[in-house]
C-alpha cells in the first residue's frame, strides 16, 4: 500500500506542477485509443518513476497503463494496473471531476484486485480499498448512509443519442447526474453518494480497476449489460458497458437502461 499511496502522491505533484492552461494540451495519443493530454502524460510518468523504483528494490510485476499500454517488470502475476487520469475532459476545461486510478492484482481478472486507491485531484480526497477490510476515505472508515430509493442516478458515457435510449427506464428517478470520471461515479455508488450508475458507452479495465474493488468492498452490485456479475479480464483491450445499483431491487432497471443506451448508440 506503501508504494501506491507514494505513486499516488508522486503523480498528485506533478499535476500541481502544470500550469491550468497547459493540461489540456495535446501530446499524442495514447495505447487506450484516446488523445493523450499533458495532465496524462506527467501524471503516468510521475506513476511510472515511483514504479521503476519499487522494482529496482525487487517488486516483481507487470504494469497495465491507459498511455503506455502494457510494460513487464518481471512481473510473477501481479499486476498493477493504472489510469493516471480518469476525467481528462473534465481536467481540460476547468472542471473539478477527475482523479488518478490505481489498482494491485493478484490475476488476471477484476476479482484478483486487492489494493485499490483513487485520489480525486479536484478535492484531495482519498478513497482507499484493500480486499477483506473495507473501503477508508482520507485514512477513516467510510460513512454507511441509509438507501433511501433510486433517488439520484448517475450515467456515464451520456452522449444525447445514448441518454435518449436509456431515459425510457429512468423515468421513475428523481435526478440524473453524469460526472464525467467513470471512476467516481462508480466509487460515488459505493459510498452512498448516489443510488445506482447505467455506463452507456463501453469503458475500459483502467477506468474499473480500482474502483470496482472499492464497489465490491461496499457490498454493491456490479453487473454487465446482461445483468451477470462482472467479472472482467485486466487486459488493455477489453470493452465492457455495465451498471451498478446500491439494493437489488434496481439492477433490472438501470441493465436496462444501460441497453437502451447501448442500442441507442449503435443507430
């Protein structure tokens, strides 16, 4: 945990460091598929030092990153797995949304993760799981807050066209938010922030891989665009929409939504 808290506040720096009309400058693009950003470059290289320090002292394993791609560091089949910032449009314009992602697995799959931390660079808060003993937020045990419906939902990868498509199984929630970090909204649902998230554009292991060990830990319910628990592979190419809902009496209805979205997006 040590070393992810430091990867973290290695990265936190540098963002610091870049001036707020240069973050958003474009630098190439990165393995993931998306326009990398100079926020998303100095961040996973902040990450990347602390990383190459900690093999250098004996850690073995392989490194998952959305810039970089795949990177081995006589990896023995723990990865580490890294998205420097989940919300890069939102950093860009000034917005407060976004926050770096990392998880520790121990295989191959979304349920071997067992260190995750997010740190919302917007507000410095800290969300930190580790498998088996809960979810801390700023080093205290997490807030349990009552559920009280699907009040506020969250759905991300809201293009009009998508949003259209799923609002027909929404239409009994009071307010719908979409933040723009696939991370947070996911934590957010964890934490009781909000009631249930409908992803309505595929996202990637780097967005999930932590938050989805913060999700587990909170007794929430993840499950893939045919209701199934998700289970996803940690590899640079895998795809997947998916919703999440505090009780279970929500899953039908945001794994709705999130098909419609889906189907929406594909006319």
């Amino acid at each position: 945990m040590d070393i992810v808290t430091r990867a973290a506040d290695r990265a936190s720096a540098a963002v610091a460091a870049i001036p707020p009309d240069e973050r958003g400058t474009e630098v190439g693009r990165g393995k993931g598929g998306d326009t990398t950003l100079v926020i998303d470059r100095d961040a996973e290289a902040a990450i990347v030092e602390v990383l190459e320090q900690a093999h250098a002292d004996g850690m073995r394993f392989d490194l998952i990153s959305e810039e970089l791609g795949t990177r081995s560091f006589d990896g023995d089949g723990a990865l580490v797995v890294v998205d420097p910032i989940d919300g890069s449009r939102n950093a860009r314009r000034g917005l407060s949304e976004f926050c770096i992602s990392i998880a520790v697995s121990d295989g191959p799959r979304l349920s071997d993760v067992r260190i995750a931390l997010l740190r919302h660079l917007g507000t410095g808060e800290t969300i930190v799981a580790v498998r088996g003993q809960g979810v801390q937020v700023n080093g205290m045990p997490r807030i349990e807050r009552a559920y009280r419906g699907l009040w506020l939902a969250v759905v991300e990868g809201a293009s009009p066209r998508r949003l259209a498509g799923a609002m027909p199984h929404l239409a009994h929630v009071s307010r719908i938010r979409s933040l723009g970090s696939l991370a947070l909204s996911m934590a957010y649902v964890a934490l009781g922030r909000l009631d249930g998230l409908a992803v309505l554009r595929p996202g990637r292991i780097v967005d999930i891989a932590a938050a989805a060990l913060i999700a587990a830990e909170c007794g929430v319910i993840v499950v893939d665009e045919d209701g199934a628990p998700l289970d996803a592979p940690l590899t640079m190419d895998w795809r997947g929409a998916f919703s999440i809902a505090r009780v279970p009496e929500d899953v039908d209805d945001l794994v709705a939504a999130t098909r419609g979205g889906l189907e929406a997006g594909r006319h």
